[in-house]
C-alpha cells in the first residue's frame, strides 16, 4: 500500500475551550485514503502556521515569483485578539481553504507537511481538561450554512444510530445517553469507542449502545479469520466473564474475529476467547500514542452485558457462539498442522532419495571390444596397419 494521504477535509464547527485558558479550537473531520475518517481539533493560529509554512516550501505555487502563478489559497491572519464572533465568522472561509487544500496537485496536497498536520494527535482523542473548570461548549456549523462546492463534490453524510439502553458517562469525554436517543456517528474507532453527537452535543459512547435506524450492523462486522492476524498485547486484562482471556502485557496472540463493539475473538495457542481490542497492537507496527491512550480509557462494554436493552429491531444480530469460535479455530491449526506435516515428509523423502542415489555406486563405462586384426587392415590408416604387421 502507498503512503497516507488525504481525501476529504471536513468542518464540523468549533469548540469553546476553558482549560488552560478560554480559547478555541476548529473541528475538522479528516478522510484518508485507507477509507478511515479522523476527528482533529486545530488552533487557527495553528493553522496560519502551516499555511505560511506551506507557502515557504513552495514559493512558485504561493506566488511569491509571480501573483499569476499562485495557486495556494488564501488564507486571513489571525486577529490580535480571536473572540467567539471571528472564529464563528472564519468558519466559510476556512472550509473553503481546506476544500481547495486537498484539490492542488499531488506535491502540495499529498506531501509530507500537510499529511502530519491532520494527523490525529494524543490531545484530539483525549483533550486536557480540568474538572474543577466549565465544560467545553461545542458550535456545530449548521448543515445549510455551506454554499460552495463541497456540497456538490462530496458531502459527508453521517450515519444516524439509536441508543438500545440508557448510557451514564464516566469521564467528561464521555457522552451519556437515554434509550432512544438518536445521534450521528462521526467516527467508528475500532477500540469499540465511537465519536457522535447529539444537538450540540459531542463525545465517545461504547459502540454496544448503539444500532443503525436501517437494521442490524452485522453486515459492517468482518467475517471470522481463522487463520488469524498477529498482534502483541499493550495492556494487560483479567478476563471477568467466562468467554474472555486473561493476558499480560507483551503476549502475542492471533486475533479470528473483529467485532463492532471493540471487543475481539483472539486466540493464544489452541486457546479461544474475547479480549479488548484498544489493549492489542498489530504485529510489527509501533504507535506512540496507544499507551497514553490506554492511560485515559477503559475497555467499553460488551454487547452481552448491555442490560435491559430497548432494541428497536425484531431480528437478532447473528452472533457466533463461543463454542463455534473454538471448534472452527481447532479445525484450522489441525489443518495447518497436517498441512506442514505433509510438507515436512516430503521434504524429508525428497532428502532420502537424494541420500540413496549418493550411496548407490556409480555405473562403469562399458569398455568395447578390440577390433580384429582383417578390420583393422581394412578400414585403418597405413601408419596404424603397420604397427600390427
């Protein structure tokens, strides 16, 4: 696969902060080209930053030689003193930037300074807060403030989930939820924590709270892979229900399933069972930002303890049993087993044969007889007829 780069840059409006100080941070919704989609939180200072870094590095593009060959937008300095009403106010501009942004050519929109910009950082899934201060209030930009070509090239349309039971939040990135409620899923991580909003409303909800309106969300779940995938262990976890695995930091196991609600079918040596998957990191790939993460969340529910759930749905999600997971996941490692067995004997018969035909003495060219004495007579040169005269 190529190296990262960016699809689509969306604003979903911006956030007034308290902690440290009052400030405020844009909201952007970041496409990539692997089809994932990110929430990032920018400082427009930030921002001009980047820009006039950008233009430095390409001075042609920024028309700094000559204004007729710009092509990098425009983009207005920050106010000696940004308020609630210019940051409201930049909010067109800016997305207009960032549209124009992801659409120059290759070099400029997919090189290495615009890619590290967007990309998420430890602060975008867990902002410094302080409890003792004001919560963070959220602006959402109004889905028919955008007039441009966004809206004609690629709106971004989020899906809308129900919630299947009541959700009481346990930190202030959290989101609670009422059965019933209806909020827009911005971004699914794989942990099992997803981002969504609700009105003015934002934060992370376990996904096992949640169902689609248009039915059950098995078809977006993977099929099992009973060969399975290597990963390593990050945190370690004590299993509490029956189905699930105990493990310690820096195991390798190989994970068959990967389920929604951030809770996978791993397996560690003939053993099968759940575990966290915000706890696991794929073989060979090294995150800096995991174990901060780590630090700042617990593993979310599973689907099989949301009690009391209000389901909106008279079909049952398929769902594989336990049993199931172990016997198929037994059937494979006999099977890869046989398989290298197999390997192995003909590679050892191939060594045998090769053994043999070294030990087994070589064949003596046969010697033909002498020619007769007429023969030679006949059919040899006069000097070799005189040696037998």
């Amino acid at each position: 696969m190529g190296d990262a780069f960016i699809r689509h840059i969306e604003l979903l409006g911006y956030e007034k902060r308290f902690f440290p100080s009052q400030h405020y941070v844009y909201m952007f919704l970041v496409k990539w080209n692997d089809l994932s989609e990110k929430l990032v939180y920018r400082r427009f200072t930030e921002i001009y930053e980047f820009h006039k870094a950008l233009k430095e590095m390409f001075p042609i593009e920024s028309g700094d030689i000559n204004m007729e060959s710009r092509i990098i937008p425009h983009l207005p300095a920050p106010k000696w003193f940004d308020g609630q009403r210019s940051t409201q106010n930049r909010q067109g501009t800016l997305a207009e930037y960032c549209y124009a942004l992801v659409n120059l050519p290759h070099k400029i929109s997919r090189c290495l300074h615009v890619v590290n910009f967007f990309k998420v950082r430890p602060d975008d899934m867990n902002p410094v807060t302080d409890s003792q201060i004001k919560k963070p209030e959220v602006f959402l930009l109004p889905k028919d403030a955008k007039k441009n070509s966004t809206d004609i090239t690629g709106p971004i349309v989020l899906q809308t989930y129900r919630a299947i039971a009541d959700y009481e939040k346990s930190s202030t990135s959290e989101m609670a939820l009422k059965a019933g409620d209806m909020v827009d899923v911005v971004e699914k991580s794989e942990s099992g924590w997803w981002f969504c909003q609700l009105k003015n409303k934002r934060g992370w909800v376990p996904a096992a709270y949640l169902e689609p309106m248009d039915g059950p969300d098995e078809s977006e779940e993977q099929e099992p892979n009973y060969a399975g995938e290597p990963y390593v262990v990050q945190k370690s976890y004590t299993a509490v229900e029956e189905d699930e695995l105990t493990l310690t930091e820096g195991d390798t196991i190989e994970v068959i399933h990967k389920l929604l609600d951030g809770w996978w079918v791993i397996r560690k040596d003939e053993t099968t069972g759940y575990y966290p998957s915000m706890y696991l990191q794929k073989g060979g790939e090294v995150n800096a930002s995991v174990k901060s993460e780590l630090r700042n969340r617990s593993a979310p529910p599973r689907r099989s303890t949301v009690r009391n759930a209000k389901s909106i749905h008279k079909q049952s999600r398929k769902q594989i049993s336990q049993e199931t997971y172990r016997r198929n996941s037994k059937k494979y490692i006999q099977s890869r087993r046989n398989r290298r067995e197999n390997f192995q004997n003909k590679a050892n018969a191939i060594i045998e044969k090769k053994e043999q035909e070294e030990d087994k003495p070589k064949a003596q060219p046969a010697v033909p007889p002498r020619p007769s004495k007429d023969l030679i007579l006949t059919r040899c040169t006069e000097s070799t007829r005189r040696k037998i005269l």
